[in-house]
C-alpha cells in the first residue's frame, strides 16, 4: 500500500466515524470519489469541519507530523482540497511529504 | 467533600491568583477528578489532582502546547473555565499599543484558542461546559477601559457564536459576567472610580465569591443542557 492510499484509507475511516452518527437513511458508502463539500456533496459544512478534525489527528498519530488543513495555502487552491475523497487525500499527501 | 463534579475534568485558565485560583479550588473541593490549570506562573495549589501547565494565554503555541501536554494527562476534558485575562486601564488616546495588544492576544484569542483545542476534546465524548469569565465593563463600558470592555463584550459574543457551532456536540457555551472582587486585577484601578461604579448598580456591593461560584455551578450543571448562547452579569448589571 502506498502513502497516498494509507492516507486515503485514513480519511476515509474519519468520513465513516462521521456519518454512523447520522440516521440509518442518510448514512452513505464511501470511497475516493465521493464527494464532499461540492455540489451533490452528502456532507455538510459541520460534518466537514468534524472529518477535518479527526482526519488532522489521524495523520499527526500516523505520521508523527502537526498537519493543517485549513491553512490559508489549502485556501488559496485553485481546486479546492475539500472537493471529494480524492482532493482531499492528495492535498494531505502533499503536507504530509513536503 | 461534596461529589458535585465527580468525574469531571476541568480547565481553569489564569488558575494561580485572584478568581481562577478559587474557581479551580472549587472544583477541587468538589470532588473534580483532574483540575487542569494554565497559567504564566506556578502555582501554589498543592492537591493530588490538580495539575499545573505553564501556558502564556497570548501565544497560540503556548497554548497548543499546553494542549499537547493535556493529552498526556488525560484523553477528555468536560468543563473550561476561560477565566486568564489582563487589564491595562488607560484613557485610549495615550494606551500603549502594546498593551492594547497583549489584552486581544490574553483575553479574546487566549479563549478562542482554549475553546477550540477543548471542544476537539469534548466532541468525542459529546459533553462539555464552556465558561468564560466576562465583566461588568462590557456592559457599562467605562472610560479608560475601550480595549478591556471590547474584548470582554467580544467574548460574550465568541460564545454565543461557538454555542451554535458545539450545540449539536452537547456543549454549551456561556459567560459570566462578574463585577468587582477583591483581586490584584482590581488593585491596579483607582478605588474611588470602582466604589462610584458599584454605587450605581443596582445590588450596590462588591461580589462575593460564592456569587461567582453560583452561576458557575449553574452553568455547569448536568441540569444546564439548555442553557446555552448566554451572558450572566452579577449585581444587576445588564
């Protein structure tokens, strides 16, 4: 397994914590092209905010690394980092190797 | 001891003199399992569970930090009392910058940041109790106080605007607003300034400490789940 589908696999297990909480009718599979905060997205801005939480921590237990992911750099991205699964995982890939 | 927060971890900033010290020492003697305190200085609380930090409020990795060393003392934290603050009264013409400065980095981003790393701890056990410790100068606005009372009437305002966002967490988020006591803090204002202030309220008396004690233990309450988004002035302040 390379870094980029531990990470990935690492989001997604914060996106799984995330939606158990909600109601058995909303909950939804997920995988690296599912969307997150675009449009058709199932996850709202405060389930974001949660995933980013625990996706942060993940990667500084994982890696031993303090990542930010909401710098004013992840911002600034012409693609946003938060678009889907993908985006995401690769926007930490990139703090977690540069 | 009185078992009122038995199992309960608490965070008192600014813990080691004057209305931190006796609200961390409440905790204590009421049972509290851990009572967590940051400060710049030691402390001179010697109890088995208190736990001292030393954590400059103003500096965002000072907190971080301070944090970072929570988590190796326990994985959850139930109460925060943001109570570190500092005052520089001075009519604002001639009020150092930097010290203008040091009261938005102590008394508005200090809790910010305290409230923010806590409710990433109280999320996960879906409970928590925030408090901060506002003034009576937000309110009545006083000469010589723009910076103090701006930043106490921001930190009712950081409440309220976290309660939404913690509400679906079960953290609740208010303020006290307390008045005089006899603290150092309060040493440093002309007495006769404060005595025409306290006049003019309408219960016309200093606090007491178990004023303050009381509406923390109010907001504290398992019983508080709803009280949420609000700011509490003693002595009839509004």
């Amino acid at each position: 397994m390379t870094k980029l589908d531990e990470i990935e696999r690492l989001l997604i297990g914060c996106i799984n914590t995330t939606i158990c909480e909600l109601p058995l009718e909303n909950q939804f599979e997920v995988n690296g092209s599912t969307l997150l905060l675009a449009e058709g997205g199932s996850i709202d801005s405060l389930q974001l905010v949660s995933i980013i939480v625990d996706f942060e921590e993940a990667l500084s237990e994982r890696f031993d690394i303090a990542v930010s992911l909401t710098s004013d750099e992840a911002m600034m991205q012409v693609e946003s980092p938060f678009y889907s699964v993908k985006t995401l995982s690769n926007y930490a890939y990139k703090l977690i190797i540069a | 001891m009185n078992n009122l927060y038995e199992n309960k971890v608490v965070l008192v900033t600014g813990s080691t003199k004057g209305v931190g010290k006796l609200i961390a020492e409440h905790f204590l003697n009421n049972g509290a399992l851990k009572v967590i305190g940051f400060a710049r200085s030691s402390s001179n609380i010697n109890q088995s569970r208190y736990y001292h930090i030393e954590v400059d409020l103003g500096d965002v990795g000072s907190v971080l930090k301070g944090f970072a060393a929570i988590k190796q003392l326990t994985e959850s934290i139930q109460i925060v009392v943001n109570n570190a603050a500092v005052l520089t009264s001075q009519y604002s013409m001639i009020m150092p910058p930097a010290a203008a400065q040091a009261m938005v980095n102590v008394n508005l981003l200090g809790p910010f940041m305290v409230s923010r790393e806590a409710a990433k701890m109280m999320r996960k056990t879906k409970w928590g109790r925030i408090i901060n410790i506002g003034s009576m100068a937000a309110s009545l606005e006083p000469i010589g106080d723009s910076m103090y009372a701006a930043c106490k009437a921001g930190l009712s305002t950081l409440a309220n605007v976290m309660a939404k966002e913690y509400a679906s967490m079960n953290v609740t988020c208010n303020t006290l607003g307390i008045n005089a006591i006899e603290t150092d803090m309060l040493a440093q204002l002309p007495r006769d300034k404060i005595d025409a202030i306290i006049a003019g309220l309408p219960v016309p008396r200093m606090s007491k400490e178990d004023d303050i004690l009381n509406v923390i233990d109010f907001f504290a309450a398992e019983r508080s789940s709803q009280i949420t988004a609000q700011t509490v002035f003693l002595g009839g302040v509004n």
